[in-house]
C-alpha cells in the first residue's frame, strides 16, 4: 500500500478495519491505484433519465455487461450501478473491480419541485454482490431533504457496521434554491459539508459555478475575499468545505460534452485544486467504446500530471 493511500485511510479513524479494507480496494484498484486519485464509472442514469435518454446515443450501453468491461478496460478505481444494472452482470466479472451499489434512485416520470429517492436496493445486496460500497443521493435545497438526510444517516450506520463504504451524491436541488443556486459556490460547499458531517467516505458534488445563491454567505465570501473566481480556486475551496480536504471528493462529469476539451479543462482544475478525481457517466458511455477509452485514458493522464 502506498503512503498517499495510508494517509487517506488515516482521515477515516472512527471506521472499522472491514470498512478501511474495502476503501481502500477502491482507492488501489485500476490505473490510478495508490496515487489517491481516481476515476470511477457510474451508470445509473438509466432510471434517472429513462433508457433511450440514456443508452440510445451509444446503444451498446442497453447491455448491463457493456458498462462492467468500459470500467474494466479504462481501468477504473470503480464501477457504480443500481441492483438491476449489477445483478444481471455481477457473476460474470468476479472480483474484476471494486464495486459501488447504488441503493436509492429516483426517475424523471412526474414533474416536481422536490426531488425524493426511493430505497431500491439493501445493505444485504451489497454484501451479497461482494460491493464495496453502497452509494445514496441527498439533495440539500429540497423540502423533503431532512428526512433523506435522517434516512442516509441510518443506511450508513448499517453499511458501516458490516464493513462497506459509504459513497454520497450530494446534490442541491429543490423548490428552496433557484436553478442557478444547484451549481453555487456557496451551495456546493454546504453540499459538500453536509455529506462530510453525515458520514461519507466518499462526496460525489457537480462543479460549482461562480454564482453565491444566498446573501448571507455573499457578505461572507466578499469579506473573508475568498477566491472563487477560476474553477481551480472553487474546486479547492469545496476541498476546504470537505473537512480541509480530509474527505474524498469527486466531481460529477454531468451531461454529455460534444467537446472533450472542456471535460480536459475540468480534470486540469480538479487536479490543480486539490480533488480527488471525476465519477463520469454519460460523457463515457454515450460514446462509442473506442472514443471512451481514449477520453479516459486523456483525464488519466492528467490526474497523473503525465499531461500538464
């Protein structure tokens, strides 16, 4: 095991040693293995936006099994997917890669102001299909989000005592910030913290933009001059939020880019800010396989600082 990777371990003191192992078969696993970066695959869109949004730009992406070898060819710390999506592939990729059970999941079927995950998936799936960790959405911002967060709470203390990971996608969104307010700096930062405080191992947040959504934090931000003017200072200043960067945090690839310049441009401020790697689903599987591997293989190289 590398030092940087006991280091990242030692963050964790309160967790078991079955949870540390299991982080730490993430944090070794792939390309990126030992230098505490990473890249991770996650594919849940499918429930979240329905299959053809999903999978009809590359259709090799309706097969569960197509996702499992993307991950294992770019050589992936991780692969994340709802039970369905798992299950139907798990036993032929055995022990290949570490993997993330995402056990919440909310679809697109109704409009509404505020979002809900519904518990799709047990502690006991995880451990059944030899996961890692298990994965769960919040989403601060939403009117129902003290009760995901009482909820999350609660998995994670189960997850935890049998030795998984905890992975949060902490999302703002909801009738309680505007549109805009889902990317603040100030929102994704309490984002970020409020996944830390309830016990992530590893914060899945979207790139912030520029915009500071609520004006008691604006006051704050012009008085203290924090510096939120480059991608770079934000992504080290959600670090900051992160418990001085003693969490794990990696940043969403969102929707698809037609250009991977600007995919590049964001792994560069991820990588100079201090982060800790990009979970990136759409802009890998709705490419066809050849140009996913050579995009991820890109982004590798630039968490390894091989390109500048």
């Amino acid at each position: 095991m590398t030092e940087k990777v006991r280091e990242i371990l030692g963050w964790y003191g309160g967790d078991n040693p079955g949870t540390l192992t299991n982080l730490a078969r993430i944090l070794n696993h792939g390309r990126l293995g030992g230098t505490g970066r990473m890249v991770i695959l996650p594919v849940d869109q499918g429930w979240e936006h329905g299959p053809a949004r999903s999978f009809a730009p590359n259709p090799d992406g309706y097969d569960p099994r197509y996702h499992f070898r993307l991950a294992l060819e770019a050589r992936c710390n991780a692969y994340a997917a709802p039970l369905g999506f798992i299950e139907a592939a798990a036993r032929d990729f055995v022990g290949d890669i570490p993997l993330i059970l995402k056990c919440n999941n909310h679809d697109l079927l109704a409009d509404e102001k505020d979002s809900w995950q519904a518990l799709t998936a047990s502690v006991r799936d995880a451990l059944r299909l030899g996961c890692c960790a298990v994965g769960l959405t919040i989403y601060p911002g939403s009117a129902l989000r003290l009760e995901m967060y009482e909820k999350l709470r609660a998995y994670a203390e189960e997850a935890k005592a049998h030795g998984l990971a905890v992975v949060v996608w902490s999302y703002p969104r909801g009738s309680q910030i505007s549109k805009e307010g889902e990317t603040a700096v100030d929102v994704s930062g309490y984002a970020a913290q409020i996944a830390a405080q309830i016990g992530a191992h590893i914060i899945k947040i979207k790139l912030p933009s520029e915009h500071v959504e609520q004006e008691a934090a604006r006051k704050v931000y012009e008085k203290e001059k924090i510096p939120v003017a480059t991608l770079t200072d934000r992504v080290r200043h959600m670090m900051q939020c992160a418990f001085a960067g003693r969490r794990i945090v990696v940043f969403s690839g969102g929707a698809k880019k037609d250009s991977e310049d600007a995919l590049f441009d964001d792994a560069r401020a991820i990588r100079d800010g201090g982060g800790h790697g990009s979970i990136i689903g759409r802009n890998s599987f709705q490419r066809k396989k050849a140009d996913a591997l050579k995009m991820l293989d890109t982004i590798m190289s630039i968490y390894e600082g091989k390109i500048k």
